[in-house]
C-alpha cells in the first residue's frame, strides 16, 4: 500500500534492520516493540543502536507497568496478539544497557482507557 501511494517502503525484521552503521539521527518506535519477546528484545534494540547516529535519539513508547509475556487473552483482535510488558524499573534497567535515558514519563492506565499505563521513553545513544 506505501508503494502504490509513491512512498519508498521496505518490510523487514526489527532483529535485523538493512541498514548501514550508524545511519539515522533519530528512530520513532511506537507501540511496536511490545510485540518482541523478552528472549529476543536486547537483540533488538542492539540494532536500533547499530543504525542510530552517535548520540541519535531513539522514542519508545509501550504499554507496561506489569511483568507480562505472552498471548493477551482479553485481546478484542482474532488472532489473539502477543505481547510483552516491563514494570517501569524493569524497563528501565533493560533500556539503560543500551542507551541513555533521556526521558522517561508514565501516562496513568486512568488516563490511557485500559488495563496498563503508557511508558513514553526518549533514550539517546
């Protein structure tokens, strides 16, 4: 669909990004990464480092404040998706072997609609 509207689109796996070193200034990533494994996470944001600019900034937003892993049973979509939440200090912890956190702000689940708060993460190489 990018394509047909003239946008230059590539579909590729976030483990394994087909980009050189150090080639963006800043990556957005907006709940996208809560559908990565925990087993498979470092993996990932090992290459969202490999492709930032030295001291690119990198946004993470996620849904979280629970440790969770696995099929969402209470998902309204057919198939059921996976998903994976971190506490806020876990989350936190895991970022900070990879980057700088710049930023970090919860946005309370009373505010968001749903059973888990946001996490609104700016992190810098």
């Amino acid at each position: 669909m990018c394509k047909e509207k003239g946008l230059n689109a590539t579909v590729m796996n976030c483990s394994d990004l087909d980009f050189p070193n150090h080639h963006y200034d800043s990556i957005w990533g907006l709940n996208c990464l809560l559908h990565v494994s925990k087993k498979d996470i470092k993996r990932v944001l090992l290459e969202i480092k490999r492709v930032l600019k030295p001291s690119g900034l990198f946004y993470m937003g996620v849904y979280g404040g629970e440790n969770h892993e696995g099929i969402w049973e209470d998902d309204s979509y057919t198939p059921k998706r996976f998903f994976s939440f971190f506490e806020d200090d876990s989350i936190k912890e895991l970022l900070s072997e990879f980057f700088t956190i710049e930023y970090f702000h919860v946005v309370p689940k009373e505010i968001v609609g749903g059973p888990f708060h946001f996490q609104s993460i700016i992190l810098r190489k």
